[in-house]
C-alpha cells in the first residue's frame, strides 16, 4: 500500500521568530506544485505562533518538539497538548532521543505524554532508536520493540492509523553517519511487524514510519526509494530552505 510521505523539519533549539518567518515565506511558494506529500514543520515553543501566522493560507502541516503530559496546572517550564493545540498545533514529536539521552525521559513518561498528545487530538510522531552501544551488542531490535511496546501502550486503535513512528539512531543523528538504507529498512519492517502483531493488518498498513539521522539532499531519494520508509525526519539539513525544499521534493 502506498502511504503519503511526510517529510519532517525537526529545527530543535533554533532560529529566531524572523528567521522562522522568512524560511516559511520562501518554502511555501515553491511548495504549491508538490501536492503528494505532507510538509511538517517542528520548531521551537516560541517560534510555533510565528509560523502558524506564515503558514496561513499555505498546506504546511505543525508540529511541537515535546509537550507534558498534564493539561495544566503547577509544572514550571512546561507546555501542554491542549496549549499546543491553541497554537493549531497537528503533531508533536515525542521520545527523541535528544529528550531522552539529555533531558532523562522514560519511557514511561513518553507513554503518558503520547496518550495525552491523542487525547488532545494532537498526532504523536513517536521517536524510537538504539544507541551505538546497543548496535554493537546486537541489541538494536530488542530496544527498538521495547521503545515501540513501552510508547504506544493504551494508545487506542482510532488514533493508531495516524500516528507516526520515526526510527532515528541514536548514533546517526547530528553525527553525519547515516544508516544505511538496508539498516533503515529492516527497522522500519522491525516496526510495521510490532505494529500489525498489536493492531492487526489494516492499521499496520497505514501507520507511517519514517527514517530520521543525518538525512541531506544527497541521500534522501535514497531512503524514500526503500518500501516501506514513508518519509523523513530531518534535523540539521532542515534549518537551511533551499536543502529542506531539495528533500521535500526528492
Ligand atoms: P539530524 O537530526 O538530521 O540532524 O541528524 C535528526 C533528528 O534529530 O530528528
């Protein structure tokens, strides 16, 4: 079956308001004869209402980085779904490896946020990978299914079909070391066999499950051209319009 692609913009911690504004009114323009394929833009809390206002009018699709899992109350530096969803937020990425490695996340907590994010209509783009030394103890598929079985426990069926799974190493994001698309590839299968043991077929099916690491211009097509990648996400070439719209429109 084929599933939209989505390709992804994870910007992390930058770009001022004005940056963010001109990157949206350069991409969308160029982004009206490419109609196949969902555009997903992810920055930073502060940035999310400027882009929201450039985006007006446009098909770019927005996301948050991260969110907590309460709607409100006495949680000092948090944002919650329902916060995010006030901003027209569609998506938040959850479990990346930047939050789980440098803020501490567990998997338990990025359960709860992801149930939250359903909750509150937002679609959790859910981030699972194995570490370097994980790879090399051969550990790469336990951990991923551990991350998978641990993440998306309770999520109900309805809110299965639009969720998004990434699988970014940990080893190749910011490093430059791309997985090979073989790699990429069969953690990608590894994913959808988890998905259609819990849900069944169908919704195994339409999930999408994209690749993310040192994704760039010059291997995009190559990922995309694999059965079964759906799309990307993409950190560092993202922050630059010209090398994001290149991977747009592979
Ligand atoms: P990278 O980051 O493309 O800079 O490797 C990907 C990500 O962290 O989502």
């Amino acid at each position: 079956m084929k599933r939209r692609a989505l390709i992804a913009a994870n910007w992390k911690m930058h770009k001022t308001s004005s940056e963010a504004k001109t990157f949206v009114a350069s991409l969308a323009p160029r982004l009206t004869q490419i109609k196949d394929r969902d555009v997903l833009l992810c920055p930073p809390f502060p940035l999310i209402f400027h882009v929201d206002e450039a985006r007006k009018d446009t098909n770019i699709l927005l996301g948050a980085q991260n969110m907590y899992f309460e709607e409100k109350g006495a949680f000092t530096g948090e944002v919650s779904p329902i916060m995010l969803r006030d901003l027209h937020c569609e998506f938040v990425i959850l479990g990346h490896s930047e939050r789980r490695w440098v803020f501490g996340e567990s998997d338990e907590s990025i359960n709860k946020k992801a149930l939250a994010a359903v909750n509150s209509n937002l679609i959790p783009v859910l981030c699972v990978g194995e570490k370097l030394e994980e790879r090399e103890k051969n550990q790469t598929e336990h951990v991923i299914l551990n991350q998978l079985d641990k993440g998306m426990s309770g999520i109900p069926e309805s809110a299965v079909s639009s969720l998004v799974v990434a699988y970014e190493p940990v080893w190749a994001i910011g490093t430059g070391k791309n997985a090979s698309t073989a790699d990429a590839k069969n953690a990608i299968v590894l994913i959808r066999e988890f998905v259609h043991s819990k849900f069944g077929n169908a919704l195994a099916e339409k999930i999408r499950i994209l690749y993310g690491g040192s994704v760039k211009p010059e291997n995009m097509k190559s990922y995309m051209d694999q059965e079964g990648i759906d799309g990307a996400l993409i950190g560092g070439a993202s922050l630059d319009v010209d090398s994001f719209f290149k991977m747009v429109s592979y």
